[in-house]
C-alpha cells in the first residue's frame, strides 16, 4: 500500500490567517511565505509539518526578505544582482501580485516582484510542494521588460534561511575514478560555498547537494536535517552564511546558476528561468532526507524512475577500443549463457578515417567502422536478439577530435578562442562542439536520430562526455554575449535532449561523463540512469556508490563488476565481493566473461540469476543505511532496502580489509515492520548450498532492528576455496547479501 496515499489527500496549499500568509505543505513538511502587495516577500518558516497558529506560538516563525535584492540591504547576501543598461545595479524588489495553481502532485505558489526603481524588470519566484513526497522546490523568472537589454549578474534559484547557528554539513567532493566522496563538517564559520565550475562534466570535484543538520549534529536516525541539490546541467552554486550578525537569521543557504564568469545578458522584452532548487525537511535524520529524495526522484524527476533496469554487459574495461566482431559476438554469446539481459558496444565502434582506435581521434565521425565491423552492427544487434538480449551502443555527440572528418569540415563548429591555441581534451586532441550554434544542435540531434533510424532495435544508448568546458567562447555567439555561454551552453543540451525524447520517448539513454561526472537532477529527466563511476575497485566503489546515493536513487546509478585485478588500483577482489557491490544498484558486467574460470562462471551465473529476484526490492526499495564505510573503524559497511509493504528487505553486509582477531559489528536492521517475522536467506552464497549460518532463521521485525545481527562469517580468516584460484586466497574483502521476507 502507497502509505503515502492518504495523507496526500490532506494536503492543502491554502491562504492561512492573513490573506497573504501562504501556506506550502507536503505530507510531513510546511513552508511559510508572507507575500503583502507592495510589501517585501517574507521567508516565515521551513521545517516539520505543522499548523500556522503553532509555529507562530513557538516562537519559530521568522521575517526574513525571501528573495534579497543587492540595493536596500548591501552588505546581506542578495540572490539578484542585475545591472541596468544606464549601469545601475541596484534593485528594491516589492510583492507585485501572486498567485496559486495546483497541477498533478504539485501546488505552487508564483510570487511576482517588481523593482520599484527600474519598472523594466521583474521577478517572478515560484515555490512548490509536491503532496506525495517531502519535497519543495523553488526558482525564479526573469523578466527584461524593456527595450534594452539587462545584464543579470546573480540570479538565484532558491533562499532558505535557517533558524539553527549550530549547523553541521554534509557535502560530496571527488574526480575521475574517485567521485563523490562524503565528507561532514561542522558548517564553517562566515561564507562557505559548493561551486561547480566545468561548465560540462559538472559534477567532477563537487556535487551541487547538501544536507545540513541543525542541531549540532548530522545522524542517521534522529535530528533535523534540511537537504536541498540544484538541479541543473551546467555549473550550480551554494552559497551558505553562517554569519548571523549580516544576515539576520543565524544560518542561510542559497542556491542556483553559479554566477561567476556568467553575468548573463538579458536582451529587451526576454526572460531567463532560473533551475529549480529542491528541498526536503526531515525531522529523523540524513537516513529519512535521502529517502525523500530518492522518492521524489523514481517519481518526478528520474525519466522512467519506477521502471525495472536490466544486467548489462558494456564492452569497455573488457576490451576498450578493440570492437571487433569476433570480440563483439564472443561477449555477446557468453554474456547470455551467464543469464545476462543486453549487450552493450562501448568505444571504438565508429569511425574510418582514421578508425577510432584510440582516445585521441575520429570523434565526430559516427559511421560504422568498416575495419572493425565489416559486417556493421546489423549482426551484432541480431546476435544480441537471437540470444534473449537487448542491445545497446556508446557514443559521445557532444565532441570532436581534431583528427577527423568533421573537424576538417567543420573547424568553426568547436569552442574555443580565435586568437590562442585552445585546451584539448583527452588524448591532446579533444575539443567540445558548440552546443548553442543551431547547425551543431541540429548535428548533435543527428548522431542519435541516425543511429536510431537506421536501427530502431537498438534499446540502449550509452551517452558519454570525456571533456570539460574548458574553452569558454564561442566562435557562434556574439562577442558581448560571451559571457552567457556557461548557461546557454547547458540550455542548449536541454533544447536537444528534449528534441530527442519528442522522437524517441523510450530508449533507454546512460549518462556518462567519465564516470559520474555529471551526477546532477538537471540531466534525469532525459536519461534513465548514470554510469556512477569508471572505478572497477569493489571496495573502492563502495566509497563512490555510498558517497552518490546519498541524494540519488540505487536504479539511477549503474554499477558494473568488473575483472579480479582493478588496474586503478592494482588490487585483486574476488567475485563475490565484487558482484555484491555491483549488486547494490543498477547490476551489469565489464569485462571479458570468457577470462573467467569455470568456479567464476557458475558463480556469475547464479549471482546474476539472484540479482533478478531481488532487484524489485533493489531497485525501487527504500534505502536504510546501516554501517556507513566512511565512519568508525571503516572496516565494515551495511545498507538495506525495504519495499513499499515492508514484507520484503535485502540486506548487504561488507567486511572490507582483514584484520588478525577482528571483532564483529552487529548491523542493527532499519525500516522493517516491528510486528512482522522475517525470514533470511542469503542471496548468492560463495559455495553453492552453503550459506552462512543466520540463512533460514526467522526472526521479529522489532528484534532485527533493536538488536541487530552478527555475521560471524563476515569477520573469518577464510579457508581458500580453490576453485575461485588466487583471489581466493586472501582474507580480505568479504560479503554477505541477505533476502527477508516476511512470513505471512
Ligand atoms: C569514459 C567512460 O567513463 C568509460 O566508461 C568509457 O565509456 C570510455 N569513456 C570510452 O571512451
């Protein structure tokens, strides 16, 4: 049952006491707004759900100008900034009119302010709450409504003022290979800020989320927790204050398109629509903050976010760019004997003068390397069907190498100065197209739609962005308008990817930008999923899948199992290991399945086979963090997830480097129902047959999670299993997947 289903009947967003106090709820959150024609817009109150007349009681409610204007207040953080044409910048922003509208799931209150100085610009700023998720979103519209044009210097999305001075903040730094590492700190005193600032991939070295909690403390289970992530394409900022003697309240956050190098020229009677900024109030803890997230986005946000993904074999780390046929069948075959669902050409596939053998060419040039596949792809779509699989192919329209044919034709097409020699990418030939040109849009658009016409069979399409923007001027856009193309650029791309989703609403498009590089909301509602991380080290990708789904759901993040020896980290992880953290998330393959021996084989095989009975649960389960890798002893992890009824759970439990004598940790279980028996089964014993000892216990739901659990297994000096060879050997890395279902 949708527990949620009732309580959404209960939501209002309704004029409460006085005329112009607005009141936003979602099932468990309220937010406040005091909206007086000719008056300041006041921020009054974010937080738990709750009645007007209470909070106006505690004390809690607070007067806050909910979108400040640089101008009447000059030394306080100001979300607008904007500069007339005459050069004046400063703003006094009034309520001119609002208004409420609710559409499916969502109500939204649209406030529009005027500056009372200069009566050609206006500002519309919306606030939403959604009435089956514990999410509210805000941004803003700008309006030149004069002839000449206005120069928007900063233009946020979203004010959030804060009534706690003792903050402690969550954030995710990280880069290629090592992307989204947690990190909790107290919030610093003065400003902090999370910039993204790569123009492309915009989400290597910071992640434009946080999670703040309020009370000097930042827990899984209990304590206030504000969360909020900018969801947008291209390079995001979150300013906070910790400064309350400026500010007026003693913590502030704002958020939005980052403003620097992007003073954005607004021509006469034109607007610009800021990206929204989601929120979500929890009162118990990161743990439920990130469930709301993960709810909202299955359901609004992640392009077919309730939909089954399947286990997917991508050629990359298996054979990088050595495409062949015979690669490409043998893959193919033996994948589908291990009970795989799609096969998946990564690089190296296109491309004839030169063919894309390396990193350092032919991008651009998107026909069927004749070299490699002489026969095309025909067969390799037919093979992949013939064997009770989908298929799916790489590509990476936004590029080109200056080794190709569509460099040669087309050298005005890339960013870049005129005057110098611009940064290549990858492979020292690399550089970015011209998104905001409308013949590359029109190109870009054309590398899928061909492919597609040609075979609209093909089911899966693996989007990658290898290069960051780098070269920051277009040999398209007018000189005085260099200084938009942060945000055009990222316009743009959305302008061509909702052009591809009008033609082909199905396809089941990756994102990938050398790994998770662009792991940000503003992508979702085009792509169903992301490839998390180009990191092939289990225990590594722990820290990385941890680290992203704090804010994104298991089904968008693709995780693939990749050989026993990670060359990015020259360590060696056995199989099991390696397909229980793939197994956390979207499940696939990369590698060479014929390298596998025969004891890996089987193995591969049942795994894969388990993954699909658990994968409903996986997939679209609700997340409990149990033992987190990045806190304690580190030498342990645990998460589970919990369906929709709470009769079924699975439960992963890492023991990651061996020590002489460890004690275990008890995992004490999350998210159950108290009054329900479950019963265990380990899903995927090493051994065939052999599970660990806790496999066919049934015990209380309450007793599962005020106790917990030991796995004496977990914390064992293995005995080798010789059959899975050297990488059995060692004591390091051991795992545990449990299955609960409840016995009815
Ligand atoms: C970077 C991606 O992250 C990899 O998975 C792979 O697709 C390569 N690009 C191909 O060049």
């Amino acid at each position: 049952m949708n527990r949620f289903l009732t309580t959404a009947l209960l939501i209002v967003a309704a004029f409460t006491a006085s005329a112009k106090d607005y009141t936003l709820s979602t099932p468990n959150n309220t937010l406040i707004l005091s909206a007086e024609e000719g008056q300041t817009l006041y921020f009054r109150y974010y937080g738990s759900r709750a009645e007007v007349a209470d909070i106006a009681a505690t004390g809690r409610m607070v007067k806050y100008n909910a979108y400040p204007a640089f101008g009447t207040n000059c030394s306080a953080p100001y979300a607008a900034l904007v500069k007339q044409s005459n050069g004046d910048n400063s703003s006094k922003l009034v309520v001119e009119k609002s208004q409420l509208t609710t559409t499916d799931h969502l109500t939204t209150l649209s406030v529009w302010l005027k500056d009372v100085a200069h009566s050609n610009l206006s500002i519309k700023v919306n606030y939403s709450a959604y009435d089956d998720c514990d999410i509210i979103k805000m941004n803003a519209e700008y309006f030149n409504n004069g002839k000449k044009p206005i120069v928007l210097q900063k233009y946020m999305s979203a004010v959030m003022p804060i009534q706690s001075d003792n903050c402690v903040l969550l954030q995710l730094e990280g880069t290629i290979k090592d992307e989204v590492n947690e990190s909790i700190i107290p919030l610093p005193a003065g400003q902090h800020n999370i910039s993204t600032t790569t123009g492309s991939r915009v989400a290597h070295y910071a992640n434009a989320s946080f999670m703040l909690g309020l009370d000097g403390r930042l827990e899984e289970q209990s304590c206030p927790v504000i969360a909020g992530t900018v969801v947008w394409m291209g390079n995001s900022h979150i300013e906070f204050y910790n400064t309350p003697a400026v500010q007026g309240v003693p913590t502030l956050v704002m958020g939005g398109i980052n403003p620097s190098a992007s003073d954005y020229t607004l021509a006469g009677k034109s607007s610009l629509t800021t990206p929204e900024m989601v929120f979500t109030y929890a009162t118990n803890g990161k743990g439920e903050a990130t469930r709301s997230l993960h709810r909202w986005a299955r359901r609004h946000q992640l392009l077919h976010g309730t939909k089954t993904r399947e286990v997917l074999l991508n050629s990359w780390e298996g054979v990088h760019f050595d495409t062949r046929e015979e690669n490409m069948t043998d893959m193919t075959r033996d994948f589908a004997a291990l009970g795989g669902e799609m096969f998946v050409v990564d690089d190296g596939w296109f491309g004839n003068n030169p063919p894309r053998d390396n990193g350092k060419t032919t991008l651009g040039d998107w026909d069927i390397c004749k070299k490699k596949l002489p026969n095309g792809i025909r067969p390799l779509i037919d093979l992949a069907h013939n064997n009770g699989m989908k298929f799916g192919i790489w590509i990476e329209p936004e590029m080109v190498n200056l080794d190709s044919e569509l460099y040669r034709k087309h050298p005005e097409w890339v960013l870049r100065h005129p005057d110098f020699e611009p940064t290549y990418g990858r492979g020292g030939g690399q550089l970015l197209l011209d998104l905001t040109n409308p013949q590359v849009q029109d190109f870009v658009f054309g590398v899928v739609d061909n492919l597609l016409t040609a075979y609209p069979d093909i089911y899966y399409i693996k989007w990658d962005n290898n290069m960051t923007l780098n070269n920051a001027h277009s040999l398209y856009l007018p000189t005085e308008l260099q200084s938009n193309l942060y945000v055009d650029f990222a316009l743009s791309l959305e302008k061509i990817l909702k052009r591809i989703r009008a033609k082909y609403p199905e396809v089941v498009i990756q994102l990938c930008a050398s790994g998770g590089g662009r792991l940000n909301y503003g992508f979702m509602p085009y792509f169903q999923e992301m490839w998390t991380s180009d990191q092939t080290d289990a225990y590594h990708r722990i820290l990385i899948q941890w680290g992203a789904m704090n804010f994104y759901p298991s089904n968008m993040l693709a995780a693939h199992v990749g050989s026993a020896y990670s060359k990015y980290t020259q360590r060696l992880i056995p199989i099991k290991f390696r397909f229980d953290v793939a197994s956390m998330c979207r499940l696939g393959m990369e590698m060479v399945p014929s390298k596998l021996n025969e004891a890996e084989r089987e193995y591969a095989a049942r795994a894969i086979a388990e993954y699909k009975v658990i994968r409903p649960v996986v997939q679209q389960g609700e997340l409990y963090r149990l033992v987190s890798p990045y806190e304690g002893k580190r030498d342990f992890s645990s998460l589970m997830y919990v369906n929709e009824d709470k009769d079924r759970a699975v439960l992963f439990a890492y023991r990651h480097l061996y020590k002489y004598a460890m004690s275990n940790v008890i995992i004490r279980l999350q998210g159950l129902n108290p009054d329900a028996k479950y019963t265990i089964r380990e899903v995927a014993p090493e051994v065939a047959g052999k599970p660990v000892a806790i496999s066919g216990k049934t015990i209380s739901g309450r007793t599962l999670m005020n106790e917990g659990i030991v796995i004496p297994e977990l914390v064992k000096g293995y005995t080798k299993n010789a059959a899975l060879g050297d990488v059995r050997a060692g004591n390091d890395f051991r795992s545990v997947i449990l299955e609960l279902t409840e016995v009815k």
